[in-house]
C-alpha cells in the first residue's frame, strides 16, 4: 500500500518563506493551530543552523506562557537533532548551540510581561 503524498497547503508559500528568507524580519500571525510554532521553530533552527543569527540573537514573542514553554522546548529539540546529524566538522559549532540554548531562553510571553510587574 504506497501513501500519497498531500497537496500542498494554500499558503506553502508563506510557510517556506518564514523558514527560509532569513535575512528578513517577519512577523507571523495566524489561528490557533495553523502551524506557526513548527514554521518558527524550522526558522529559528535555519538561523543558527546556516550561522545567519547566533542562539543568543534569536528572540521569540509568544501570546501565552504555555506557547513560548513549547516553542523553548521544540527548538532545544529541534538543535539537538541537528547536532547529532551533524557531521564530525561541524559537531563543534553544534555543541556550542546547545551550550547556549540551554543558558539562554529564547521565546518569551507577551502575557508574562503583562502579569509581572516590572
């Protein structure tokens, strides 16, 4: 039994852009489970990945805690992977990523800024 592959989706377009165009700023918005947090992530990943941003460079704005808690998670994840598929070359750059992914947050909760007085 083979499985076909789907149709690309309408806006494929602007989904490969974000992850992608990375010398450009962008800004996303969209529904609730349309997919953003798995653009942002493959984004974020291509930045550090292609050496266009370092981790510490990169900043997130999420609406809820709860979302940048999984866009944090998804994108250790995301550069884990990518150093255990790394070459033995480039395993040094990779290791220093994950060095600073774990001291570094990367996304942050506009609503967090909205509870915590400061």
């Amino acid at each position: 039994m083979s499985r076909t592959e789907a149709p690309p989706l309408p806006d494929q377009a602007a989904r490969d852009a974000i992850a992608e165009d990375l010398g450009t700023t962008i800004l996303v918005e969209a529904a609730a489970g349309t997919g953003k947090t798995e653009s942002l992530v493959r984004r974020m990943v291509a930045l550090v990945r292609t050496g266009t941003a370092p981790v510490e460079r990169i900043s997130a704005v999420t609406f809820t805690i709860k979302a940048a808690a999984e866009l944090s998670q998804r994108f250790q994840t995301r550069l884990e992977q990518a150093a255990r598929d790394a070459g033995p070359e480039e395993r040094p750059r990779h290791d220093l990523w994950l060095t600073t992914t774990a001291a570094s947050p990367v996304a942050w909760s506009a609503a967090r800024r909205a509870v915590l007085p400061g």
